[in-house]
C-alpha cells in the first residue's frame, strides 16, 4: 500500500479576497485536476475548526472536499469516505463520489440516503500522525482571514452567545457592497441586515456594530439597518 503526503493550503479565486478556498495537494499535485480541473474546495471557516470534517471519527464518514467550479456545492462535489484504519496508523479517501443537490457545505446528513455517481478516482492512504499534524497545522494559520473575514466572525461571537429573537443564522462580510451582512430566521422567514462601522480595526469594528444592532429595537432593525440587493 502506498502512503500519500497531505498537504493544504488556501488559494484566492475570482478576485475575491474575502473568500478564499483551501486548496488540496496530494504528494505535491492535484489529486482531482484529470477529472475536475477547475473545481474548487470550500470556504476555510466550513471546512476547518476545532470539528474540522477532515478528520473523522472511529467509523468514519463522507466528506466533500471539492466543489463545482461555480462555487455551489450543490451543483456537484468530490465527495471521499475519509476513514481510519483499525490499526490507527492510516487515514484514507475511499469510494469518491458525487452528489446532486445533498451537499450544500462539506458534510451533509442526508448523504447516506444517495448513492451518488463514482469518480474514477483510486483511494488514497495517508500516514495518520502526518495526516493530522497537516490539518492541526493549517487549521492553526489564520492568514487567510481578512480584516472584513475577521471583524464579521468576532460580531458573530459577540452575537451568537446572547440568543437573540429573531434567531440569528449567519454572519458575512456583503459580497457586494462595504459592511457585513447578517442573516436572521424571522417567523420561518429570512431577514438579512446590513451593518456599517466608521472603525477600522476589526475588533473594535464588530463591537461598535454589536453595540449599534443591540442599543435598537429588533423590530426596527430592517429599517435601521436595511439590505437593499
């Protein structure tokens, strides 16, 4: 059995600095350019973290490591079994597949309920401690988050332990325009915010704008701070 070198690293796309993809090198190249040569891998905030996808537990699971080229998961994925050998000294990629509509970020429940569409892809087999020095590394180095990445993740840890009503989903710098954009579940209905702050350090950034969304009434705040996509 031959043993594989991971290796990631993170790539701007598009011209758009604020959402970079992390990018996947196997033993130096890329393991997936002769079938998909222009897909690309998810967002470092999906797919890294303390419960990063890419590293499973004792059963293991499936994992979408590569995306449509449109950047829309649900178009299409590479979509590994990523499991450990029972002996603990191996971490694979088997059975890659691809999947319609059931992937939106790099897990999905649902995937157990489709078969999905086998890429010609041979499994990889990757030295364990190797394998999770290189994810606890990469997980570890933050210079892919902008000031707006970072300012719209500090506001959402601000945000996120208080429970608001409505429920707050998500939180982005706007793909548009300058600001950070946020998603609210009103009544099973999505209410998107757009927030401002004259600070430019991010810290003090995302406080101000916690300071302006909490010191108002959450039913003006669509008028307060209107999205006007």
């Amino acid at each position: 059995m031959r043993i594989a070198v991971l290796t990631l690293g993170f790539e701007v796309l598009d011209n758009r600095p604020d959402w970079p993809v992390l990018s996947i090198s196997v033993d130096g190249k890329n393991p997936f350019a002769h079938v998909s040569n222009e897909w690309r891998g998810f967002d470092p905030g999906e797919i890294l973290g303390r419960d990063s996808p890419l590293v499973p537990d004792d059963a293991g699971h499936r994992v979408a490591v590569y995306r449509c080229s449109c950047g829309e998961a649900g178009c299409g994925v590479i979509a590994p079994y990523v499991v450990p050998s029972p002996d603990r000294t191996r971490i694979s990629w088997v059975d890659f597949r691809d999947y319609t509509g059931v992937f939106m970020r790099p897990l999905s429940p649902s995937a157990t309920n489709y078969e999905g569409r086998p890429w010609e892809l041979p499994d990889i087999h990757f030295d364990r401690e190797q394998y999770l020095a290189e994810v606890r590394r990469i997980t570890s180095d933050r210079s892919w988050e902008t000031p707006r990445r970072q300012t719209a993740r500090l506001l959402e840890e601000l945000l996120r332990p208080l429970e608001l009503v409505p429920h707050l989903q998500w939180v982005s710098p706007d793909w548009r325009e300058d600001g950070i954009t946020l998603s609210f579940d009103r009544h099973n209905r999505q209410q998107l915010l757009r927030l401002n702050s004259t600070e430019t350090d991010p810290t003090r950034a995302a406080n101000d704008m916690a300071q302006q969304l909490l010191s108002t009434a959450p039913e003006n705040w669509p008028h307060t701070f209107p999205y006007d996509h």
